[in-house]
C-alpha cells in the first residue's frame, strides 16, 4: 500500500456522474459526465438519469485514474455519496462503490452531498490537475476561516448553514440555521425557465438573458417566513400568474419581454436569498460567508454578495466555477478529511433521499 494518502470519490446523486482522486489533500483530477438527455423534458428525468450513470461511472472513473496518473491499487479509501439525491441515481454510485471496496479491500467512506458542497471551498488544486485544466491560478486556494456561515443554494436545495471547527476532527461541525420550506432557489430558476419555454437547466440561461435586462421592470411576490427559512413557491406562483395575464392580452409578451422578466426574476430570488442571510449574520455575528452549489455560480448572485459583504464588513468567499454544481471533488475533500478522522462507512448502509446534514 502507498504511503500517501489516496481518495477516490464518487458522486451520482443527481444528474452528473462524477469521479475524482485527491493525493494528500491535493485534488489529482475531476471528471464529470453531464447529462444532456434531460434538457428536451424541462428537468431531470429518475430514470433516465440512472441508466445514463450505469453507463458513464466505469468510463469516468477509468478517466479519473489516468488524468490522475494513479495506480487504482494504491487506493487508501473509496468515497462515494450516500444522499441526499435521487435514489436511482445514488443507487448507482453507492453500489460501484460498494463493489470496488470489496473487490479491492479498501475501506469505505460515506459522505453527504450537501457538506460536499460546504467543503467545495477547501478543494487545493494540485499543479498536475492545474497544468490539464485552463483555470488561470489565481486565488485558487481561498478556504473560508472557521466558523463562517455558508449559504449553500442548488437546485434541490436552499440553506444557511453555521460551520465551526471541531476540536477533535479534521471535518468542521455543521448547523442547519435555515433551509427552505418548499421549493429550492435552483429548482424556481428551473422551473421559472420552463414557464417561459427556456430549455433545463434554467438558472444558467436566465443568468445570461438577465445580464441585458432591468431587474425592476416587474415586481413579483417575496414570502414573509418568520425564522431564517426560505420560501420560493409563492414567487413562482406569482411569476406564473403574471405571465398568464400579460400572455391573454400579448400572445408575444414572453419573447418581447425575455431579458426583464430573467432579470426582474433573478433580482427577486437574490433578494430573497440575502434578506434571510443579513438576519442570519446579524444574529449569529458570523463575519465570513461562503456561497456554495450550483446557484452559486450565478453572476448576479455572486456580485449582490460581494455588495452586501463590503456593506455589512463581512468577508465574502466564493468557490471556483468549476466546483459549484454537482462534482466528485468536493466529495473527494470530505472524504480525504473523514479518512483522517478515521470514520469509515459500512457495506450496509443504504442510500437516503432526504435532505440532512
Ligand atoms: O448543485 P447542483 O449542480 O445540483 C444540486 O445539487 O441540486 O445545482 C444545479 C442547479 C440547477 O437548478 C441550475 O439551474 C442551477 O444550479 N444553476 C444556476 C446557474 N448555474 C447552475 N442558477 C442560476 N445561475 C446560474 N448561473
């Protein structure tokens, strides 16, 4: 066995198959098969999306471990995602895992998908998987100080999680402050995107279509939740709403109206995110905020936080586009952590669907 500390990591919990190898806490190589045979039905289809991971996780992995130029048999440990996620999808990855585990005495790692997200901003690049990739260098390696508080936005979930050093592990604690009571801010991009006949998935196009459009043409509805949740299903219902109307009187009113109804939209869901996160910050004190998932790669969203953070003298950190939506590399990091907090998995354990922590 190699002295060195070698993960593999897999993760299949949505709609990308994903592998990646970290070496001593350096990330070796990340491979992501994206799914393109949802985009035609406006979201992602369970069963389609287990079969496309049956046939893309050997190819990924194979590809893994020769960017990676590591011998599979020097493996310390296997990673895999153990939920939350689709459970055809998660029966996927959990099994190849299982099987390589057995198949190379190796021992197992559970890792959950959402701290995956949260631990994105430790990811070190190593020099091998920089030199393959064209990611410029600079400010690569930015990990948020403990405790920060992460608002971690994807397309299955809304959170704003406390995270703080544990005195005995690598891996830090984690605490749900807030998370959303319906539906997730990804998924009302998504669907929002649909509503208007924009291929899935939405929040990237409505980024692009936003950036030329006003965000205050038109106001749409914002929740009022008492705590620190999140609620999106009364702005889709707003923006349904709205379009209906304006359609009955101007059949065109969509495609005249693209780039303000992305950008009204998007304003709405930023507010919305950052209003629950400053009554976080206040209460908790927290200066250092990451942003995590794959609704983090939004630009206005990553901009407004920037905003906020000069505002309020809060430290904003935000991940490399690379590692915002689903990756195998930040469930290689907190796999890496867990191998040295000795907290191994076991055979039996079985996917979970629901979100925790
Ligand atoms: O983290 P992720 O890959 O999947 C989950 O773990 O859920 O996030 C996917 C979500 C989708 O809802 C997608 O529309 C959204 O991230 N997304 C964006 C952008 N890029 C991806 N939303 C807004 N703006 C973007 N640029």
């Amino acid at each position: 066995m190699s002295e060195k500390v070698l993960i593999l990591a897999i993760e299949s919990s949505c709609d990308d198959t994903s592998a990646a190898i970290i070496e001593d806490g350096l990330l070796l190589s990340s491979v992501i098969a994206s799914q393109e045979v949802h985009a035609k039905y406006g979201g992602v289809v369970p069963e389609l999306a287990s079969r496309a991971h049956q046939q893309n996780i050997l190819p990924v992995v194979d590809i893994a471990f020769q960017q990676a130029n590591r011998n599979i048999n020097d493996l310390s440990a296997i990673a895999y995602t153990r939920g939350p996620g689709l459970l055809g999808s998660l029966l996927v990855g959990t099994s190849f895992a299982k099987g390589l585990s057995i198949a190379l005495d190796k021992p197992l790692i559970e890792v959950n998908h959402l701290q995956g997200h949260v631990m994105a901003h430790y990811i070190h690049p190593s020099d091998e998987w920089l030199a393959a990739t064209n990611i410029s260098n600079t400010a690569l390696y930015n990990p948020p100080p403990l405790p920060f508080i992460c608002l971690l936005v994807s397309g299955g979930n809304s959170q704003i999680i406390k995270v703080s050093r544990n005195q005995h592990q690598h891996m830090p604690d984690m605490e749900i402050i807030g998370q959303t009571i319906d539906d997730a801010a990804g998924e009302t991009f998504d669907k929002c995107a649909k509503m208007m006949g924009l291929p899935y998935p939405g929040g990237p196009i409505i980024d692009k279509f936003a950036a030329e459009g006003n965000p205050h043409a038109f106001v749409f509805s914002q929740p009022k939740v008492p705590n620190f949740d999140y609620s999106f299903s009364g702005l889709k219902t707003s923006f349904l709403y709205f379009l209906r109307d304006n359609l009955s009187s101007n059949p065109h009113f969509i495609e005249e109206n693209l780039n303000d109804l992305c950008a009204s939209l998007q304003h709405t869901i930023i507010t919305i995110l950052l209003k629950q996160l400053d009554r976080v910050v206040k209460k908790l004190g927290i200066k250092n905020i990451a942003l995590s998932g794959g609704v983090s790669a939004n630009n206005a969203l990553r901009h407004s936080l920037q905003v906020y953070g000069n505002k309020s003298s809060c430290e904003i950190f935000l991940p490399l586009k690379v590692f915002t939506t689903d990756n195998a590399a930040m469930i290689c990091q907190v796999g890496y952590y867990k191998f040295l907090d000795k907290q191994f998995g076991s055979i039996d354990a079985p996917p979970f669907v629901n979100t925790q922590i």
